[in-house]
C-alpha cells in the first residue's frame, strides 16, 4: 500500500530529505513552506507536490516531517493537533526538542519519532539517530521510518538519552571535519600550491582515506601505522599534533558539543 509523507520546512535538510526520496516506489511526498519560492524549486526539481497549507499538509499525510527550526516547533504542534489523528506518525529533526514535549505539544494526538539527521544526507550519504520509543508506534511504522531513512544513508535507533552525544559526535561531526579539511588546505597554500589546487587535494584525500576505513578491516590505529614509517615524515608531524594534544581537544570539543546539546533541551 502506498504511503504519503509529507514535509513541513523546505530549508537545507528537509529539502534534502526529500530530494533523496523523490522516485522512491510506494511513497508519494508532499510539503509546505512559507517561502513560496523554496517551495516551487523543491516541487520543480523533484518527485514532491505542494500542499496549500500546514493544514492541508497535515490532514493528507500517513507520515509528516517537521523540519522547522526547535523555537518554532511548539506552535506549529500545538496548532496541527486537531488536524492529526492516531493513524498518523510525526517525525521531528528538531535538535534538543525531547519526545515528552513533543507529544505534549501535539496533545498526544499521535506517535512520534524524534530524528537527529546530519549534513551528508543531502548527498544520500547521512547519518540518521532515530528514537523508536513512543509505545504509541506500531511495528510497521517502526518498520517505515527505518526503511525510508536507510534510503539516505546509515540508520542508528537509538534511546532518547543517546541523542545529545549522537548530536555532538554525527550531527556536529561534519562541521569538525570541514575544519581540519580547511586547515589541511591552509597547509597546502602555506606550501605554495594554488588554493583551489589544494583544495582538489584535501578532498580527495579525505574522502579516499574515509573509502579506506570503510572497506578495510583493520582498526583505525593500523591504518593510522600502515603510514607512519620509523623516522619519516608522518611520525613527524604525529609527534607535533601530540605534543599539541590536538586528539585531547578533539574529545573535548565533542564533550562540549554534548554538553551544549544537553543545555538547548533543557
């Protein structure tokens, strides 16, 4: 039987989202976004049907993404509850917004499933924290919801108390990267390789060394010491991220990202 979802929120990610369903059999989608002009970009390019309200949205969906920003979550709920009924399931990406205030907010009129996706999603390479835990949810929903994220990359369920360090490890992770991959090229210019030479460079070798970690078996440190030759160039350089404990502050920045994650939902 075919499934509609729809989307409330036609900005980065649930465009993203949606894109990376569009053609997908059995799954009809629909959205809605204030900005008319995000609004008929999505609908030109993809598989997606505009709706002419939230209204509209919520009352001709199986599922409803809420893809709007956390502060405006508890208003858009609060005013779709009388729309939603119990056959309907509620999947939010608000960071920090738990699923007890999420169900209040929608007055409990149906299940909810809380989704943490990251950036890479909208090159159907994400990762995606799904939290399963409404009892409300039926085992074909459950079923659904896995299936349609998996359609975009990596799926993890997840307990609810495992979404802020999922948030400061894979949601922030993208940002952490960007950054060593724009100090990488700095290294290149300082060199004296061209900008956008350097930056070829960088890309390249972050997305082959990620292929390489992906597709071998052995643990990170082996590949790490396949590299590093006694006296050369790697130990080198291994030796001044050491004695500048770039790995320490690594940790603690995704500690910190936690801890913040922790302070927004509270």
């Amino acid at each position: 039987m075919e499934k509609t979802l729809g989307c409330l929120g036609c900005g980065n990610m649930g465009s993203a989202i949606l894109r990376g369903l569009s053609g997908t059999p059995g799954l009809s989608l629909r959205c809605f976004d204030t900005d008319k002009t995000k609004l008929a970009s999505l609908c030109t390019g993809c598989e997606v049907e505009s709706a002419s309200s939230v209204h509209d949205l919520a009352e001709g969906v199986d599922y409803l993404l809420v893809a709007i920003k956390p502060h405006q979550m508890h208003r858009a709920l609060a005013d779709l509850a009388s729309r939603l009924s119990p056959s309907q399931v509620i999947l939010s990406i608000a960071a920090g917004v738990g699923l007890d205030k999420l169900k209040r907010w929608c007055s409990g009129a149906c299940p909810v499933v809380r989704v943490m996706p990251n950036t890479p999603a909208m090159v159907q390479a994400g990762m995606f924290a799904v939290c399963l835990d409404d009892p409300d949810l039926k085992d074909s929903q459950k079923e659904f919801v896995t299936r349609t994220f998996e359609r975009l990359g990596r799926v993890f369920i997840l307990d609810e108390s495992r979404f802020d360090s999922f948030t400061a490890l894979a949601g922030s992770g993208p940002a952490y990267v960007f950054y060593l991959m724009e100090a990488m090229v700095e290294a290149g210019v300082t060199m004296g390789f061209p900008r956008p030479q350097a930056t070829d460079m960088v890309r390249c070798l972050f997305s082959g060394s990620a292929k390489l970690a992906q597709e071998r078996p052995e643990h990170l440190s082996v590949l790490r010491e396949m590299v590093t030759s006694p006296g050369g160039t790697t130990i080198a350089a291994t030796n001044v991220l050491d004695r500048k404990a770039v790995r320490a502050a690594l940790v603690d920045a995704v500690v910190a990202a936690e801890t913040r994650s922790k302070e927004l939902g509270g």
